[in-house]
C-alpha cells in the first residue's frame, strides 16, 4: 500500500516537472534555415502563428485553410532556393501579402 502512494507522488511530480518546462521562441530572430530544418518549432506551427500575427494585424478573422498551406509552400519553397541566411519574417514580409 505505501509502494503504490510512494509511485504516486513520484509520477505527480514527474508530471508537474514536465508540465513546466515550456519553451519560448522569439520568431522574428528565426532563420530560413531554423525554419526548414526544425530546430525551433514545427513548419507547420510557426506557419499557422505567422498566419495569426499578420491577420491579426489586419483584423482579419478567417482563415482560409488552402491559402494557408499555399502561402506556407511558398515561404517553404523560397527559404529552401533563395532564402539561405535570411530572417523568416522578413521573407515573409516580402513575398506575402502582410497589410490589407
């Protein structure tokens, strides 16, 4: 009976260990390349936070899902060919439409 409190408590604070360790990232300092290799974050996740900051800016409450993953191909796509040492948001800013 005090084996199992004892394996309790400890997978409680395991858990409350690992609930706690989150990261934060400042996107504006991610690279093309950090971005394609996935050394920060998901392509996926950082694409649907940059969609939420740019529309957010334009108080646009859409979504539209295609357009999204076009736009993220694209950003994919020049960061892989042209975009080598470049800073995400600036590529970003420079092939997408950012401002209504």
């Amino acid at each position: 009976m005090i084996k199992w409190k004892w394996s309790g408590l400890i997978l409680a604070m395991l858990v409350a260990t690992i609930a706690q360790a989150q990261t934060t990232i400042d996107v504006a300092a991610i690279s093309c390349d950090q971005f394609l290799v996935t050394t920060v974050a998901s392509p996926d996740d950082i694409a649907i936070w940059l969609s939420g900051y740019y529309n957010g800016r334009r108080n646009n409450t859409v979504i539209d899902v295609q357009q999204l993953k076009d736009h993220a191909q694209k950003v994919k796509s020049y960061c892989l060919y042209s975009g080598k040492g470049q800073k995400l948001m600036e590529v970003v800013e420079k092939l997408l439409p950012t401002s209504k």
